[in-house]
C-alpha cells in the first residue's frame, strides 16, 4: 500500500517536471519561424532586423509590452513587416511561443 502510494507520488513529479519542458520545446521549436527577424536570442542584431526596425526583445517597451500584446502582435502581425500567423499557427503554438520570448527577456 505505502508503495503503492510511493509510486504514484514519483509518477506525478515527473508528470509536473515534465509539463513545463515539454511545453518550453514547443514554444522553442515555433519560435525557430521568427529567428529570421528576432534573432535566436531575440535580440533583432542582424543586418535584415535592423533595416526591419525589428525591436529587441529586451528593449523597454517589448518587457513592458502584456501577453496579450504579444499575442494579438502574432496573430494579426503588426505594421508591414511582421507577419500575422493566425493561419499559420494554433493559438496554443502562439501562446507557447510568447510564452518562450519571455524566456528570452530575462
Ligand atoms: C519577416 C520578419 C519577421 C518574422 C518572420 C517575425 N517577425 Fe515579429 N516582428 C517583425 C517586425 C518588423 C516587428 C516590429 C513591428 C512594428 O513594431 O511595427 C515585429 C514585432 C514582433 C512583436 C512585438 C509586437 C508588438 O506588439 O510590439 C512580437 C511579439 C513578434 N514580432 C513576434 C513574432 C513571432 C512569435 C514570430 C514567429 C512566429 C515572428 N514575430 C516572426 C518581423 C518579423
């Protein structure tokens, strides 16, 4: 019985350990579409992000900027330059994906 119970408690640990990575490698592999203009670090350095005017993800506005920005920014795209994904992606891969820009803001 106390194994039993033993068992079950290893079982979930590991099921709430291995949520959020799993959740992380999603974002991480969507955000593979937008390291074009954002860089892997988010960071917009290169040549093409800056003729863009591609903001770093770190820059004041963007850590002051609210999920819900980031996700109507995704899903309609912003200016001219920035894609909208609404067709592209589910709207769980957009959250997934924004949810791994702030990993990058850090
Ligand atoms: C073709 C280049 C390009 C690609 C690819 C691209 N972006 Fe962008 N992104 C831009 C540009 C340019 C801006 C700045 C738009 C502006 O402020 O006018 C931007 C801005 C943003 C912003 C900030 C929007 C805001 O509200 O200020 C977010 C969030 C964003 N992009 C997310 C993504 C995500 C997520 C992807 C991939 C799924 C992606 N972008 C792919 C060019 C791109």
């Amino acid at each position: 019985m106390t194994q039993g119970i033993k068992a079950a408690a290893v079982i979930l640990m590991a099921a709430f350990i291995a949520a959020p990575a799993f959740a992380q490698t999603s974002g991480a592999d969507t955000y593979k579409k937008c390291v074009m203009c954002h860089g892997a670090d988010g960071l917009a350095t290169s040549t093409m992000a800056k003729n863009m005017k591609v903001l770093s993800f770190k820059d004041p506005a963007m850590l002051k900027a609210t999920d819900a920005q980031f996700i109507a920014s995704t899903t309609n795209g912003k200016g001219t330059k920035m894609p909208a994904y609404k067709d592209k992606l589910t709207s769980a891969q957009i959250k997934d994906v924004v949810a791994y820009i702030r990993t990058l803001q850090k």
